[in-house]
C-alpha cells in the first residue's frame, strides 16, 4: 500500500557511491597540468573564461630579472585591498631585495619570503587554477615552473552580522549567522572553544560548487550519526545547492511526510547548544540557515529563549504551545464537529448562544470556515510576500473589512470568525515555522474528516497522523522521543524545562554512547547562606 | 528443527518492557471494558467484581506458562513453537489457530466499538461506513509494525487508564455500598462461572506470546503481563463494581455497555453533559489501537507458518477478511452479543487455556526445549 | 456488498501484489492471493445465503455456552 518507495530503494540500491566525492573522479580525467610556459596558461586560462569579464589578469615582470608573472582573480571576490596592497606590493618589492629569483625554486621563495598572506597553497593543475579563482583566491603564475600559488584572499562584502528575523528573542543573543560560511564557522567557534569541535567540509552542487560543513563535538556526538550524515550528503549529485532546504530535503528520512524532519536554526547559540548536547549541524554556504541533525518533535516547540527564561516560565509556556499545537490542528475540526454532529456536547447556554448567532448565515458550518481558513491562509501569504507598507494594507482590509463585513452581511456567524482568528493565533504561537506549515495543512484534513465523521472522524485523524508521527525516525532517533518511546530522564528537556542545575545529563537518545553522558557537575543546586552558620 | 530458532523473524522491531505493559493493557481494557462489565453482571450479579479478581489470579497463572514457554523457546513466538513442540504439520495445523483466533476477536472488538460509535457519535450513518474506517485505521496502524504500535499504546495508555480513574472519582458520590450487597447471594455458582466468562476476555493477552521474542528483556514478559493484567483488572473491577453500586443491580444487568452510562451520569454542575463522548473518544482509540495489534499477530503468525519473509502484504487482506466477518456474520447488535456472550468463551478457552496447555504439556513430556 | 468487497480485494491485490511480484517473492503473493480469495468466498456465499464460518462455530457451540453461562 505504499506506491512512493523510489526515494529509499535507491538511496539503498547505489551503496558503492559512498566514495568521498564523484566530481574529484571527474576532474582527474579532464585535469590537465598546468605547462610551464607562461603564455600557454594564459591563453587556456582565458579561453576557459571567455566572455567573463569579471574575471582579471594582471601581468607583471618581477625581480632584477623581470621574470614574466601573472596574477589571476575574480574581480569582486577577492578582497581588493589585500591583492594590492600585499601581494602587488610585495611582489614589486622583489626589485629591492638581492635574491635572485630566477631558477626552478622561484615559486617557493616567492611563497616563503615575500608575500605576506597566511593562507598560500601550491596547485599544479588547471582544474585547481579554474576552481581557486572562482572561489575567491588570487592565483599566481610563473613563467618557467608548473606550478601555481594559490593565495586565499577571499573577501566580498556580504551581510553584517544582524539581529537575524525569524526567531526574535527578548533576552538572550542577537546575533545571527549571515550568508557567509566562514562567518558562520567562526560564529560558532567563538561560542565552542575546543579543538573536539569538528567541521568538515564538503562541496555540492556541480554548478554551484556550494560549500557546506558539517559540525559536530567529537566524544559527545554519536559516531553512527555523523557517519550517517556523511553518508547521505555523499550521495547527493546536483546541480545547485542554492540554500539549505536543497540538501534538506535530500537527507531526511521520510520524503513524503508533512512533517519537517530536520530543524533550521539562524542562531548561533542554538546550533552551539544542539552541538554541545551531541547533535550534528550542517552549514550551508550562501545561507544563514543551518540544519540540525537528528530532530525530535519537541524541538519545534522550543524557543532557544526558553533556556534564557526561568524554568518555570519557560515550562508553562511550553505546556500553553502544546495547547496552541492542538488548537492549531483541531479548533476548526472540533467546532464543525460538534456543532453539526454532538451538539449534545455543548452546554445548553452556549448551544443557545451559538445557533442565534448562526441566525440566517447562508451556509453550512463546514462551507463556512473552510472559507474563512482558505482566506486566512490567503492573507498570510499575502501579507507575507507583498512590500511591508502594503502588507500592512492588506491585513486591514483583511481583518477589519472582510470579517466585519462578512459578519455584517450575515454571510458568515460571528462564532466562526473567532473559531478561525483563535486558531490563527495558536498557529502562531508554535515556535518553529516549518512545523506549523505541517499543521497548517493537516488541519484542513481534519475539517474535511470532522465535516463527515464528527468527532469520530477526528479521533481517525489523529490516531493515524500519530502512527505516522510515532514511526518516524531523524537519522535513527525516533520522532516523538522521548513521550514514545517514553523516557523519564528525557523529560526534563522536553513538555517541561528543568533548572540548569538539575540537567546534568545529555539527552540519552541523541549522543548514545554511554562514556561521557554527564555534562555538568551533580549538586549545582544554589544554596542560599545558612544564618545559624556563622 | 534446531536451526528453526529466529530463522525468519518477519517484524524487525524492538519493544522495551514499558511498551510491552502498556500494549497488554490497551489490549485487555479495551476488549473488557466494552460490554463486558454488563455481560458480567448479568451472569454474576452482585459477585461481578469478585469474579475480576478471580479471573486476575486464573490469569496470572496462565501468564505464568505463557511467560515460561517464553524463556522455554527463547526468539520464538506461540506459532513457532507449535511447530518447534508439535513438528511441522501438525505445529502448523495448531499454529494456525492461534492467528485465526487473534482476527476473530479483532472482529468482535471492532464490531462492538463500532456500534458504540454508531449508537452514541452517528445515529444516522450506516455501520459499516463505520466498521469500514475502522478498518482502515488500525491495518494503517499494523502495516506500521509492531515498534509504532507499542508507541502508541505508550502514548493512549496513560491517558485512557486516567480517563477512567478521573471518570471513577467523578461517579464516585452517587456509589453506595450497600447495593453491592449481599455478596454470595445465591451461592459460588455465579461466581464461579463469572470468573472464566473475565478469564477468556483477560486471555485475549496471549498475545503477549505473540511479543515476548520482540521485547529487548523477555525474561521480565511475566512481569509486565502481571502489570498489565492487575491494570486491566483494576479498570474492569472498577467500572463493574461502580455500575452495580451506581445502578443497582436490576438495572446494570441490562445495560450494553456500563462504562458510558457511567460517563452519562457526570455533568459539571449541569453545565457540561454528555462527557462519555469524550470517554468514549478514548476508548475506541485503544480499541482501534488494540485491533491494529491483533491484526499485526494475525499477520505475523501467518507469515510464519507459511515461512514468508514479510508480513507486511498480510495486513490489508487480513483486515478485510476480518470486516468481511464483521458484516458478514452479525446482522445485528443482538447477534453479535449472543455470539461474543455464549461462543466466544468457549473458543477463547480452548485456544488461551486449551491449546496452549497442550503445547506445555508435550514440551514438558518431549523434552522440547528452544534452543538459545 | 458482495461486488464492494470484490472489488476491495481486487484493490489490495493489485496495490500489495504488485510490488511483491516485481521484487520476486512468490510465496508472499500466494499467501495473499489466498487470504483475498477467502474473502471473495465469504461474500460470494454471502450472496448464496450460505452461513459464514462464524454463525457455523456459533451453531455448534452456543448450546455449550448456553448451558454454562446465563
């Protein structure tokens, strides 16, 4: 009964495709070495640049010698400043100086005395050449030697680092990552100060060559889940990387699943703390949103503020976005429900209240709040894309003209524009943005199950929707952890969030190995000042 | 047929000692929680609640055999060791029985929740849209696998055993006592026949056998039966000891299911009325969940006996055989009462008691032992 | 009600059937065609008012039942 099984039998099918990376294959093939010859590189260089205007040569002659040499750099991508300030001037500066510079180590006495750039590599081939530009670096050759010198002068302005617009926070740190990688890492860096802290780096995308890191604490992490991790992202053989919802989408578990299965974060002290609690970040180049591997369904439902919050504000505000969670999916499906199935359920004061308000609306309850969702949903996503001043317009008119007006002209009963306005409101109230998407989109299943089979129909739709939530993995750990399988310990960082001094272990079901399970010190509990002790 | 240990183990999945407690009680509350109770007190009147605890300790015993064939034939479920005790035709010819026993009861169960529903969620849609939907949901739920449905057993169970702890206090003012009194009115016999009439409900749990190799600790497979099993006993004791002290005798007897029309006596302060829908809501979620498992075992057994690598095609033709009985068998509730009243126990004791002792005794006469 | 069920397992047939005959295993399908055509045999013997198997367990041992239990 499952038609859609592609996606995993080929993931399954092709394990020999584990190698690394199949793009260093092919550019061994097709990777000529570089000539010694000065003009033969400068023409297969410009050749393979043809109608690239921004891509520069600079030719000088350097030393007493006036040995030919030609610099190579994407104009924009490199950091203007650094290619003239050192390394044109230092270049020039071989004039000065009384080592000759001519002969077979000319290339590694430019490199180890003159210019002074710290990250220099040689390169001997043209595919390196062609990739070093376009990455950013300035390339160096020389005439009479195959090699090349890669010197790393990436720079381009990019976004500074700003307060980042999906996860606002009251207390706790404003930054987010940017569009950099080497930001990002750096970011991240700045908060994990160990050498256990691992990136390794990846490049997908054939035409976009996006590259993408993955970060993990080694001795904290589980081993079989950055193999896993390593694994999938091997396999992935695209054109274009463009953001991270890209390799998303191509590492997670269940392709067709409503649910996310892998959570972004833009914050830095997010990924740092999932790091630290032995998860696995993977970081895109191009974007500020890092994935988390694996996820459980709780983490949707946590702010990164819940742990800046004290624990008992920051538990009842979890438990009030688990009653906006099933709000968001069955407020609607609960009022279509009972009003036209049970209305036996409701007090006889409020039925009474209900059906006079319904009082000449046209239509059945169900046609009605389908309606008002469908135009909810329309607004939202209006207001979302359009510019902010008109945005703004059109939540005016939204909200005031057409619920106003529609109540007015008795089209729609008044009830049912409150049903759909609370579960707006609950729907906003879940943390993440991707999960409540999921929500969005089950909670019109359940209206048309509730319109057809009440409240039992309901109950189907549940039950189902957590047999599909129960059987979900995230890279080997399951979903719903830890309310199924329940587990106790886990708890505290969960439905409730215990005081940092009492979590002194790390979730079990994410860093599984049982040697360094204890992340802080037991008994942290502040003791005020005994008086009688003095 | 040493080598037959595990050979194919078509379900993959592992349970842990929690889960395997909790799928036993959604098992044994949702089947006995139904109609028993008024089934019960019509056949033992006032001495209902004592034939629970009679049939609790009948039935712990007999956990006692399951749970030693269990470690007995270690890896293997009740249809592999048939075969491993009774050789490989006539293993298969009693081994058989067992998956057809568990489809029977997934019929009676899913037949009676369905006319709660139709009596007290939808008076006018037929039943077997009803009976068809339920269907649906729990094969859904079986092709999942034996870890999804212990999940969400783990996650019904507590919530239903809540439920009627809340619905118990709730109730608890209008009880009195002295209705429950005399007990032994007319002497042990109602007693005495009310105990196996619970016993082969309780039964139902031999499923347990159907777990044991799947559970990460099997060892502990009597323990949490016991758990399971003083749960269950403990929710029917309470509805039938309630139903009797609330209604008195000479109407609970009556009464299809005295569960809800306890849940009909709450009202807040005359506010809100008709909260069995919401009980209800949970009971037929785990009755639903609970046939989702015994559609699983009937799955699972038969793919044994016919040595298939995999269970999972089983499912859907199973469960429609199951509607197909469901419909088929029963044109109406009255029938499906009789049936469940007066030819159910008897099928349940000869396969929970019955076969099963039989497959102890050749064990023990044999020397058949798993190997390990 | 006979021609729905046909046609259900007809369905399950063909959505549980044809993946396992493209992956090979015979066996499977056999034991699944099996178990569809016992429900084509229920309803077809429905529909000639033939008793199912459970109204014959019925008749054979509700006496028994009956004299044990109220």
């Amino acid at each position: 009964m499952r038609p859609f099984r592609f996606g995993k039998m080929k993931k399954a099918s092709e394990p020999e495709l584990i190698q690394p990376r199949v793009a260093e294959v092919e550019t061994e093939l097709e990777n000529p070495k570089l000539s010694s010859s000065l003009a033969d590189n400068q023409t297969t260089m410009q050749t393979i640049f043809t109608n690239c205007p921004d891509f520069m040569y600079r030719e000088l002659k350097i030393g007493q010698e006036r040995v030919p040499v030609l610099l190579l750099y994407m104009n924009g991508l490199t950091d203007e400043q650094t290619v003239n300030g050192d390394i044109l001037k230092s270049l020039v500066n071989i004039k000065s100086s009384n080592i000759i510079v001519s002969g077979s180590n000319t290339i590694e006495i430019i490199k180890n005395i003159f210019l002074e750039i710290g990250n220099i590599t040689e390169i001997t081939t043209i595919g390196e050449v062609e990739e070093a530009v376009l990455t950013g670096s300035v390339v160096l050759l020389l005439e009479g030697t195959s090699k090349a010198l890669k010197i790393g002068t990436k720079g381009f302005d990019g976004r500074i680092v700003s307060e980042p617009a999906t996860e606002g926070v009251v207390r706790g740190p404003r930054e987010g990552f940017t569009e950099s990688l080497q930001k990002n890492t750096a970011m991240l860096r700045r908060k994990i100060k160990t050498p256990n802290l691992k990136l390794e780096k990846f490049v997908l995308g054939r035409v976009t060559k996006t590259e993408v890191n993955i970060a993990y604490l080694d001795g904290t992490v589980n081993s079989k889940v950055v193999d896993e991790v390593k694994k999938r992202l091997s396999l992935i053989d695209v054109d274009s990387v463009l953001e991270s919802a890209y390799i998303e989408e191509m590492i997670e578990d269940e392709p067709f699943s409503v649910f996310p299965q892998i959570d972004h974060s833009e914050k830095p002290d997010k990924i740092a703390a999932a790091i630290v609690q032995g998860q696995v970040a993977i970081f895109t180049d191009g974007t500020p949103f890092v994935l988390i591997v694996p996820t459980m369904m709780t983490q949707f439902l946590q702010s990164s503020e819940d742990y800046y919050d004290r624990s008992i504000y920051a538990t009842s505000i979890r438990l009030v976005r688990f009653v906006f969670l099933t709000l968001a999916l069955l407020l609607p499906a609960l009022y279509i429900a009972i009003t036209t199935f049970h209305r036996g359920l409701l007090p006889t004061s409020l039925l009474i209240s209900i059906t006079a308000a319904r009082e000449g609306a046209p239509f059945p309850t169900v046609i009605e709040v389908l309606t008002m969702e469908v135009t909810f949903e329309a607004l939202r996503e209006a207001g979302l894309r359009l510019p902010k001043p008109v945005g703004q317009a059109v939540s005016i008119v939204g909200g005031l003209v057409i619920g106003e007006a529609a109540v007015q002209a008795s089209m729609v009963s008044p009830v049912t524009v409150i049903i759909v306005a609370l579960t707006g409101i609950a729907s906003f109230g879940i943390p993440s943005y991707s999960f409540a998407l999921a929500i969005r989109i089950l909670r019109f299943g359940m209206i048309a199950l509730a319109s057809t089979l009440g409240l039992y129909g309901v109950l189907l739709g549940v039950l189902v929707m957590s047999a599909h939530l129960v059987s979900l993995r995230s890279f080997g750990v399951p979903y719903m952890a830890p309310f199924a399988p329940f587990n106790l310990k886990d708890m505290k960082d969960s439905l409730i969030r215990l005081p940092w001094w009492a979590m002194g272990d790390r979730p079990r079901l994410i860093a599984k190995n049982n040697n360094n399970r204890q992340r802080q010190k037991f008994f942290l509990k502040p003791v005020p000042p005994d008086d009688n002790e003095k | 047929m040493a080598g037959k240990k595990g050979d194919w183990m078509p379900e993959k999945g592992i349970i842990n000692t929690k889960q395997f407690v909790w799928l036993l009680f959604i098992m044994i509350s949702a089947f006995a929680t139904m109609q028993l109770p008024g089934m019960l007190i019509m056949q033992a009147g006032r001495d209902a609640w004592l034939s629970i605890l009679g049939a609790w300790l009948l039935d712990v015993m007999l956990a006692l055999v399951y749970a030693y064939m269990g470690i007995r034939f270690p890896g293997e479920n009740l249809v592999q060791y048939s075969i491993t005790i009774l050789g490989k035709y006539l293993g298969r010819l009693v081994g058989i029985l067992f998956p057809l026993f568990f489809l029977l009861v997934c019929t009676i169960v899913l037949r009676g929740s369905a006319q709660l529903v139709n009596i007290v969620f939808l008076p006018r849609t037929p039943l077997n849209v009803i009976l068809v939907t339920s269907y649906l949901v729990s094969a859904l739920i079986a092709r999942k696998g034996l870890e999804a449905i212990a999940r969400m057993t783990e996650l019904l169970g507590p919530l239903y055993l809540l439920s009627i702890i809340t619905l118990s206090f709730l109730v608890l003012p209008a009880f009195h006592m002295s209705r429950l009194l005399p007990q032994f009115d007319n002497g042990v016999t109602p007693f005495l026949t009310g105990a196996p009439l619970i016993l082969t409900n309780f039964g139902v749990c031999i499923i347990m056998a159907m777990y044991i190799p799947l559970c990460n600790r099997p060892e502990n497979g009597f323990l949490a039966k016991f758990s399971a099993v003083s749960m269950g006993a403990l929710v029917v004791c309470l509805v039938t000891a309630l139903s009797v002290g609330i209604f008195g005798i000479e109407d609970a007897q009556y009464m299809s299911s005295p569960g809800i029309q306890l849940a009909k006596m709450i009202n807040f302060s005359n506010y809100i009325e008709r909260v069995e829908m919401i009980w209800l809501l949970f009971l037929v979620g785990s009755t639903i969940v609970a046939s989702s498992s015994l559609i699983w075992a009937f799955g699972q057994g038969i793919a044994q006996i016919t040595g298939l690598k995999t269970y999972k095609p089983l499912i859907y033709p199973g469960a429609l055989i199951s509607l197909a009985l469901g419909i088929l068998s029963f044109p109406s509730s009255l029938q499906h009462t009789n049936f469940y009243h007066y030819t159910f126990p008897i099928v349940a004791a000869f396969v929970e008691v019955g076969l099963e002792l039989l497959l102890f005794a050749v064990a023990l006469i044999l020397h058949k032992r798993g190997t390990a | 009600m006979t021609v729905l069920m046909m046609f259900t397992a007809l369905a399950i047939g063909l959505a549980e059937g044809l993946p396992l005959k493209k992956k090979g295993q015979r066996r499977e399908l056999v034991v699944m065609t099996t178990l569809l055509a016992m429900t084509i045999l229920l309803a077809v013997g429905h529909y000639l008012a033939l008793p199912s198997p459970l109204v014959l367990l019925e008749r054979w041992l509700e006496p028994v039942g009956k004299a044990i239990f109220k």
